[in-house]
C-alpha cells in the first residue's frame, strides 16, 4: 500500500503561475502570468530524506520531511520520519 500511495504521489502534477513583469502584481489573473508543470517525485524526496538521516544532517531531513508533507501532509511515513529527525534535533 505504502508504495501505491507514493506512486500516486511522484505522478502528481501542480502548477505554478510564475509572474513575467514587475508590473505584474497589478494585472488581472492571467495576465502576464506563464503556466508551468513541475512534475515532484516525492518518493525520490523521501529517499533524499532518509539518506540525509543516515548522513546525520537532520537539519536538511527536517526540511525534506516538510516539503513532502506540504504536498502529502497525510503521508504518515514522512509524519513519523520527521518526528525521529526532530527529536534528534532535541527538538519536539
């Protein structure tokens, strides 16, 4: 089950409207706005993660672990992981 969820995870597509102009903070949506798909392989996030866990750079894992639960925050694998990086923070 763990590895269907993140299969779903690493197919998942967002979009980002990136501003082209200084000036375009003052037009209608759409205007002077691009749109993007960035593809995020949460599953190679995850990996990134773990690997910085076991090269004890928790800081970097607390970040990873935070990026993915943005985009998954039901993920409990990333939830539990954060809390074991967290605490070896001496942080709660």
């Amino acid at each position: 089950m763990f590895r269907c969820v993140l299969h779903l995870l690493a197919t998942t597509l967002f979009s980002v409207a990136v501003a082209t102009g200084a000036a375009a903070q003052d037009e209608a949506p759409g205007e002077g706005h691009k749109e993007y798909q960035i593809r995020i392989d949460l599953a190679d996030v995850l990996a990134k993660a773990r690997q910085a866990v076991r090269d004890h750079d928790f800081q970097r894992a607390v970040g990873l672990y935070g990026f993915i639960l943005r985009f998954a925050p039901d993920l409990k694998v990333a939830k539990v992981e954060l809390s074991l990086a967290l605490a070896a923070l001496g942080e709660r």
